[in-house]
C-alpha cells in the first residue's frame, strides 16, 4: 500500500519515534513524506521514502493529487493542533480529500497506531480491490 507521513514541526521527533516502532510494518509497503519529514524519516529510520516538497511549498498537495487519482491509501500526519500553521488552507484540503475518497487518516499517534495494527491484521485490505484502483 501507499502511505503518507507527515507531520508538523513541533510533532515530527514522535513521527521518528512512532516510525522505528512500525518499521517492520511501514517497511512491508510504499512510504511518501513531504520534504524535511521525509528526510528526517530517512536519517532516523533507514525506511525508503518517496520525497514531495515541503508542506508549504506544496507538498500537501502533491500528496492530495494522489489521493484524488486513487494511488494513495493511508495517510498519517501528526499535525500540531496548537500552532497556528502558514499553509492550514492545504491541510484542510488534504483532510477533505481524505473524507471524499474514504481514506483512512490518522491526526495523533493513537489513531496512528489503530490504523497500522488494522494494516497488519488485513482491516484495510478492501484499499487492495480492484474496483479502488481505477
């Protein structure tokens, strides 16, 4: 499967943390990340991830653009709900997007987990149908 990580700058040490505790799950699949989250991922983890630009430079979007072609399955972005964000518009699309194509998105590393032990045990394997890859 695809699956997105981002994470603001205040929440992307526990995007670290939370990778190298699922990397034996996140390395089974396709990881993409928007620039500096992706290279910190990289340096922290060793998992191979496909590099957007940077969210406010447009990396948000270019993660949207996949969802709306059907190429991404999950997306987990740690987003720091106390700080106001320059580029909010693009992460209230990119959520939007999430709820328009049904993808499973998690905010927090609690849902973060859910969502990752589900992957696992096969609960979002209906992502795999043929019908959802158009």
């Amino acid at each position: 499967m695809n699956i997105a990580l981002i994470a603001h700058d205040r929440k992307k040490d526990d995007l670290i943390e939370f990778a190298i505790a699922y990397e034996p799950i996140l390395s089974k699949h396709h990881l993409y990340a928007t620039g500096t989250t992706g290279s910190r991922l990289v340096e922290g983890t060793g998992l191979s991830v496909h590099r957007f630009q940077s969210g406010p430079l447009g990396g948000d979007q270019q993660i949207g653009a996949m969802i709306a072609r059907n190429e991404m399955d999950m997306i987990i972005f740690f987003r720091d709900p106390l700080t106001a964000q320059p580029h909010e518009p693009d992460v209230t699309a990119l959520i939007r997007l999430c709820d328009v194509y049904q993808i499973p998105l998690a905010t927090n590393m609690g849902t973060a987990e859910v969502l990752l032990k589900g992957l696992e045990n096969g609960l979002v394997d209906w992502r795999l149908l043929s019908d959802r890859r158009k």
